[in-house]
C-alpha cells in the first residue's frame, strides 16, 4: 500500500513545507512512515528506495512533536474530508502491548501513558467513533486505567462541538450515574445496557446498541499497522503521531476508492 499523488494533494497544504537541502519530498516521508507504521519496523530499517532513513526519521519526529497531523487530521474533519455527520456515535477502549523497546522514556518527558495491568505494560486508546471507519476524537492513558473515567475526559472534549441531539453508544463500562449524567448534560442520549444488579434498571434503544460494533470495527483497521498493534514508542506524541497517521491514510484511501 502506498500513498498515490492524487490523495497526497488532499492534505498537501496542510503540511509544513520541507526546510533546508530538498532531497527527500514530503510524499516519499509519507509513503515511509507508511511503511514504518504498516510493517513495525525500526526507522533504519527502511527500503534505500525511501531515501535516507535518518532524514526521513528527523522530518517525522519533528512533525510528532510539533502536531503536524492532529493539525492536519482536525482540519480534514472541518473540511468534511472526514465526514463524521451522522446521529449516533460509539465510545469504547482497547488495549495496546508495549514492546520493550517502547519503555524507559528519559524522566524529563514527563510520565507517558504507558501502565502496568494484568496483560502487562499496556497503553489504552479511547475513542469516539462515527461509524466503523471514522474517529472522531481518541486519548491515551495507561493500561490499568479505568474507562469510564478517561471516557468521560474524551466526552467532555466534544463539548461546544455541535454534537446536541447525538446518541452516544457505550457498554457497560461505562453505565455508571456520573458517565450517564454528562452525555446528557452535552446533549448527547446515552445509549447503554444497565448492570444486571442494578435496582432501578433502564430501557435502552438495543437495536441502535448493536451499533456499538463500529468502534471495534474502526479499532481493527488500526490495528491493521503494526506500529498501533503494538507500541514501540517511548513518547506519547509519537504513538499519537502514528495513530492520527493511520486515520488519515485510512481516509486518504477511502476517498479515492471506487
């Protein structure tokens, strides 16, 4: 899989215009991270074809650290690139092995997201997904923590977002008064099956809940790239860095797929 130029004029603008002695265009750093991301492979690892492996690594590291694609994700979901119109979303988390090679970031990054639970060193990705290939907003947190207190944060970043009147699906996880309360406070209908042991037990739209399958579906084709289904990075920018990436491509190749 490659990036084509038809879909790289896409996002084009949106990225900052190489600096220095051009050797190496922005689409070639594209079409390598690609690689790096679909194939879990160390940067000096890449085909000659790509070009020099350190060039390429110092330009996606500098993007990394400087937001370079949740600029160019947030502003493909305001373009309507990204088409996230729809009337319901779904909200859930997965968990992420860290390769050993991904521990032991240096203290003065501060801490990471990276935490022990019972699968091990894990990294958790919550997300609010708009059908089973579009995200609307995710966040990092390590593995032992809870979901429905990081579902919340996640929540709480769609506020004044235009999401009113939207129904947000969520399992069980997440069926907790506090969760419930704060869709509703934003506007959002919150979809979800109430505990067994619950006492005053809720109806809840089950046909609308089956829906909840898209989040998992989206968490798949992330899990596609090798650099989501295990993480390698010791910093938390780069490991955003390779999801937004993935989000992107993934969009990049939908727009122009017949």
């Amino acid at each position: 899989m490659e990036i084509t130029l038809q879909q790289y004029k896409i996002i084009e603008p949106l990225l900052p215009l190489p600096r220095g002695n051009i050797k190496i265009s922005n689409l070639q750093v594209l079409n390598a991270i690609l690689y790096v991301a679909e194939h879990g492979c160390k940067w000096r690892g890449l085909p000659v074809r790509f070009g020099r492996w350190h060039s390429i690594y110092m330009r996606a590291n500098r993007w990394a650290k400087q937001g370079v694609l949740d600029r160019v994700f947030l502003a493909l979901q305001e373009n309507d690139v990204i088409n996230i119109q729809v009337d319901h979303v779904s909200l859930d988390s997965t968990a992420v092995k860290v390769h050993p090679d991904g521990t032991g970031a240096f203290k003065k990054n501060g801490p990471q997201s990276i935490g022990k639970s019972r699968a091990g060193w894990t990294t958790k990705i919550h997300l609010v997904a708009a059908g089973a290939n579009r995200a609307v907003a995710f966040r990092l947190s390590p593995g032992q923590a809870g979901d429905a207190p990081e579902g919340r944060k996640l929540l709480k970043s769609l506020e004044h977002c235009g999401w009113e009147g939207t129904s947000v699906i969520m399992d069980r996880a997440y069926e907790g008064d506090e969760t419930r309360q704060l869709a509703l406070d934003l506007g959002m209908t919150p979809v979800v099956p109430p505990k067994r042991n619950r006492l005053t037990p809720w109806e809840y739209d089950l046909e609308l809940y089956k829906k909840r399958n898209e989040v998992e579906r989206l968490f798949r084709r992330l899990k596609g790239f090798r650099r989501i289904f295990s993480r390698f990075d010791k910093l938390d920018v780069v490991f955003t860095f390779f999801i937004h990436f993935a989000l992107i491509v993934d969009t990049l190749i939908s727009v122009n797929r017949p």
